[in-house]
C-alpha cells in the first residue's frame, strides 16, 4: 500500500486515532480540512466525532459533493460512528447536511447516553474467529438497510457494522484499539 | 457488555477533539449552538461572567434548566458540579448528562477534596493550571482536562499560561532522566503512575481543552496552536453582539486554525464581542482559578 495516499478527513473528531491506524499499516496519509485537499486521495476515512458539526464544515467548505461524486465513482470509504452517519442516506428525525451514499437509514444515540456508552466484543466473520473489540459511544445503529448493503456485525441484535461495495461503516470505533484488523479489512477492498 | 469503562469515558473525549464546547442557558441557546457546530454544550443557570457578577455562592444548575436542554439539542450535553460535591455530581449522573465539569467556577463545596470520579459510569472533566492539579485530576479518574483560565473575563491570557505551563512541564518530565523522575513529581505535586503515563505518551493521557477566557476565534486558533485539542467557550458567545455568527466563526476556527486566510475572513464583521476585564483588576478572593487543590 506504499503508493496509496489515504485521505482521513480532519474537519474534526478523533482523526488523529484513524491516521495513526492507517500509519501503523504502512500507508500515507493525508488530512483533508478544505476542499483543496482532496484531489490525489485514493480512499477516505470519515472518523468519529461530532456528526452534526462534522457535515456543517463539510457543508460549509463545498467539500460534500466533491466526495460524494468521487464514492459514487467507486473511491473506498470507511466512516465510524460519525463517518457511518454522514454515509447514510436517510438519518431518523434529522435533515443535517451528508454525504448520502449508503443505502440505509440509520438512528442517532440510539443505544442511548454516554452513561449507557459500552464496550464488546463482536463476532465479525470477515475479521476471523476471534472476537473483535468494539468501543460504542452515544453509537448509532442501522434501522432500514437496502438490497445491496451486506451486514458484517450486530451488537444486541442491531446492525452495527456493514459492507455496500467500496463503502465500509461501522457504529464502533476500531481506532480507540490497538486491534488493526478493521482498518486492515478496508485496505483489502482498496486492492 | 462493559458499561463506564475508562475506554468509553476518554473515549468520549477523543470524539469532541477539534471542537467547541459551548455554554449554554435556555433551550434556544442550546439550539443556536447546536446549529452553529457546536460538538457538545454545557447547561448552566448562569455564565461565568454573570455568576462573577452575581457573586454569594454558585450551584449546580437546576435540573429543570439541564432536563430541558437534553431535550432540544442530540449533541452531548455537560452540567457541572461544585468542587468535591460528589452528591450534586450523582444527581446529575442520574439526570443522564454526558459529562460532568467539577468546575472552579461553581463555589467548592469540599476545600481539600475533589471528587473520587473513578465509581461514576458518568464522566469528567477537570480544569488545571499546571501538570501537578492536571495529573492529580487525572489520577482521581477524570477523562478529560481543560486549562481553567479565568472564567468569564473574556481574556484569554490566563488560559495561554495555563497551557504553556502544562506544556513546559510535559516537555521537562519527558526529557528527564528515569533517576530524576521521583523528585520531579515530588515537586511538581504529581502523582508518579499519572506522571509515567504521561512520559511514555509524550503528552497528557487524556484530551485536553482550552478554557476561561476565550472570546473571539483568534483566542480559539491560539489554544489550538499551543496544543490544546479543542475549546470550550463560556460567557465568549453569549455575551457578545451576535452569538450565532461568533459561534459559527469559532467553530471554523478550530478546525482551520493554521490557515490565515480563513481566519481573517471568519473574523470578519462578527459584533461586538464580549466586554473584557483586566485579570490585575480582579480581587485574589475573586479569582476563580485558584479554587481547586
């Protein structure tokens, strides 16, 4: 993956976390905070954070399109929790600014609060037998999901982690751990 | 499952990185806020600025005011505690906000303890001066720290030297030879586990926030500059001209505090902002930084 640059957008939230991720696994990483930043990525990750602020400055900065043409054209993207809300195209009691490519509709905070915030390990085929340890915080889960939206993971039987072709969210946040095999599942669908 | 881990309350923390947490009192103002790109608010009765006017003893706010600021907004929501009230804390632990400041600019309640935060599933953000106050936080279990700066002034030079002085510190206790470390943190009041996580990051082992004082989204860009992971903004927004535009040209801000060009179009026609005070003009037995121990 040495040729490839990874576009972590840094508008804000945990962005940090994802670059360093990605870093540990040999690729190049470039943070997006403006729209002059985009052209050359050949894949973005979308991080945790604040998801409502996050789609105001991607808003705000024109950026919205431009990604969204570049996914729909088939760029790998990869969004947790805030990332996975942003992808989504219908957000329950919601008309925040997104990106809108993922065929699904998706409820915000709905495993409730941060006191009701929990850890768990998950059984993910895809990422091999052992279980895969998933941080949830004020998490979203997935409550309508097209034809073409596979569901790699569910945690209290909601639909947590999920596959749309070149596009990858999940409602948890792989960056919080040292377990690289998420981010290491979504370099394989770059290849 | 595993619920109020430690993982989960930094955790928290780590998403609100490159933002603005701002105070709030009324729903409309939690609305303003939220719309502006706030990525959490926190519920009070009064800001800063008028409880330092108001002056006799601070509170926690009613739960009325934080109930109903949950309600109108689905960003998180912070309230805080009196210094070492522990039971104000509970209360608003059940109440189901997502945060707790045990914050200097409520009254202490306890003039030798904070709170033991580690059995709350809720959790905490602290203010410091230095790593001595930020690891003593740290090590009685809260998940974040923020500079205390002075509350409600709008000048930001005590939250610059706050974080300067953390940062010195890091810097210092992180080039020390191992022999030395004991006597440093000795010195410096720091409890020595805090002090070794702290060492081996090269950095503090939590987020850390800038506040007390911060006005205008040059105050925001320079606490980013000096290495804090976000602001939180008092009575900056609400006692100036026009909130929401100040509100939204500090969200900006934050996230482009390198970039010039877009720091001078966002500061650009934004009002008044909020009158400030001089901090030699403030009696000692007013300076809300050096409640706390």
């Amino acid at each position: 993956m040495a040729n490839v640059c990874a576009g972590v957008l840094a508008l804000q939230g945990a962005f940090r976390e994802h670059a360093a991720a990605l870093r540990r696994l040999g690729v190049k990483i470039r943070e997006l905070r403006a729209l002059r930043d985009i052209d050359g990525i050949d894949l973005l990750v979308i991080p945790g954070g604040e998801s409502t602020t996050i789609g105001k400055l991607l808003l705000e900065g024109q950026m919205l399109d431009p990604l969204r043409e570049r996914i729909e054209m088939g760029m790998p993207v990869y969004g947790s929790c805030a990332g996975l809300i942003l992808l989504c195209r219908e957000i329950e009691d919601s008309d925040q600014p997104r990106l809108g490519v993922l065929d699904a509709t998706v409820r915000r905070n709905a495993f409730g609060r941060q006191v009701d915030s929990f850890e768990a390990a998950l059984d993910i085929a895809e990422l091999g037998a052992k279980p895969f340890p998933a941080v949830f915080i004020r998490a979203p889960f997935l409550t309508k999901i097209g034809l073409g939206v596979q569901v790699l993971a569910k945690a209290n039987g909601q639909a947590v982690a999920v596959r749309q072709k070149n596009i990858l969210a999940t409602s948890f946040h792989p960056e919080l751990t040292a377990d690289s095999r998420m981010h290491r599942y979504f370099l394989d669908m770059c290849k | 499952m595993k619920q109020g881990t430690m993982r989960v309350k930094t955790g928290l923390a780590e998403m609100l990185k490159g933002g603005v947490i701002m105070d709030v009192t009324t729903p409309e103002q939690a609305k303003i806020a939220e719309k502006a790109g706030a990525c959490a608010v926190m519920a009070l009765e009064r800001v800063p600025a008028d409880i330092r006017a108001a002056g006799g003893v601070a509170r926690m706010a009613d739960p009325t005011i934080i109930k109903k600021i949950m309600e109108v907004v689905s960003i998180p929501v912070m309230a805080k505690a009196r210094i070492g009230h522990f039971v104000e804390a509970r209360i608003l632990e059940a109440l189901g906000v997502d945060y707790i400041d045990e914050s200097e600019v409520l009254t202490p309640a306890d003039d030798r303890f904070h709170i033991d935060k580690r059995g709350f599933t809720v959790p905490f953000v602290c203010g410091c001066r230095n790593l001595g106050e930020a690891l003593r936080r740290i090590a009685e279990g809260a998940a974040m720290i923020r500079t205390k700066g002075e509350p409600g002034t709008g000048n930001v030079v005590e939250a610059v030297r706050h974080c300067r002085q953390v940062m010195d510190e890091i810097r210092m206790l992180c080039a020390l030879p191992e022999d030395e470390v004991p006597n440093f943190v000795k010195e410096c009041g720091a409890p020595l586990e805090a002090a070794l996580a702290t060492r081996k990051k090269g950095r503090l082992p939590v987020v850390n926030f800038a506040a007390g004082g911060i006005a205008t989204p040059a105050d925001a860009a320079i606490m980013m500059h000096l290495g804090c992971d976000g602001v939180f903004v008092g009575s900056g927004i609400f006692k100036s001209a026009d909130p929401a535009k100040r509100a939204r040209a500090i969200v900006q801000a934050v996230t482009n505090y390198k970039d010039y060009a877009t720091l001078a179009e966002i500061s650009r026609d934004l009002g008044e902002a909020m009158p400030g005070m001089e901090i030699a003009n403030i009696a000692p037995a007013e300076r809300m930084q050096d409640r706390g121990w």
